[in-house]
C-alpha cells in the first residue's frame, strides 16, 4: 500500500479549511438572511468568491502534490508548499474581508500561484529530468 502523507495532511487541512471558508459564508448569509445568490451584499460577495477563489485552486494543487510525492516520495520541499499553500488561502479568506481588499488579499494571491507554478513546473520536469523507475519499482505498483 503506498502512502502519501504530505498529500494526506494537506488534503485533510484543505478540507477542514474549505468546512471554515463555507460556514463564515453561510453565517453571513444567516444573519443578512440572504438565501440564494450574495442579495447585493459586498461582504456576502466577497466570502462568496474567498471559497469558490478556494475550490477552483485548491483541486490543481492536490493532484499536483499527490503525484510529485507519488514520484519522487516525501520530502521537506513538498511539505513546505503544501503549508505555504494552505496559509495563503486563509490570508486571502481574511484579505478578502477587508473593507478595502490589501496586503492579505495580494499575499494569498501571490503565494498561491507561485506554489502552483512550482509544483506545475516540477510536475513537467520529472518525467523527463527526474524520474526514471527500475523494473523493480514497477513491478511493486503493478
């Protein structure tokens, strides 16, 4: 059985962090009693947009990780993009609640793409540059 525990605890972050970014939108929506769609609110909007901002991310970036540790197994690199990706988003969730969208929103932001850059870059590396499996490993996964 092959374990990716970089990719597992990270997994299991952003999915307690997309359960955070869900419930400060719906408790706005419950106290602003906006049901549907953001009722021309701009902080319903924006806490809207923090958590779909998230789920349109954070898929690219899991299967990235899952498949570079997959690759080339657990290392320090992966499991420093993976927190750096993690505290970015919850700074752009906070960013994005500013009255006046800043320096959290722009940190997050930036953060996230270049962790995706990254990965996205490593990902197109290792099976040209990187990789090259013996028989052996590939007759364990088979």
């Amino acid at each position: 059985m092959i374990i990716l525990p970089v990719t597992l605890t990270i997994a299991g972050a952003a999915a307690l962090l997309n359960i955070w970014l869900a419930m400060r939108t719906g408790r706005l929506r419950v106290s602003e009693k906006v049901s549907i769609g953001d009722g021309g609110n701009p902080r319903l909007l924006a806490r809207m947009r923090a958590h779909a901002n998230f789920v349109e991310y954070t898929p690219f970036f899991l299967i990235l990780l899952g498949l570079i540790e997959l690759a080339r197994g657990t290392s320090p690199w992966l499991w420093g993009i993976g927190v750096v990706y993690i505290l970015a988003r919850i700074a752009h969730a906070f960013g994005m609640d500013a009255e006046k969208p800043g320096k959290l929103r722009l940190i997050g932001i930036a953060a996230t793409f270049i962790a995706l850059i990254v990965l996205a870059g490593w990902a197109l590396t290792i099976p040209y540059f990187g990789f090259k499996p013996t028989v052996t490993e590939i007759a364990a996964v088979g």
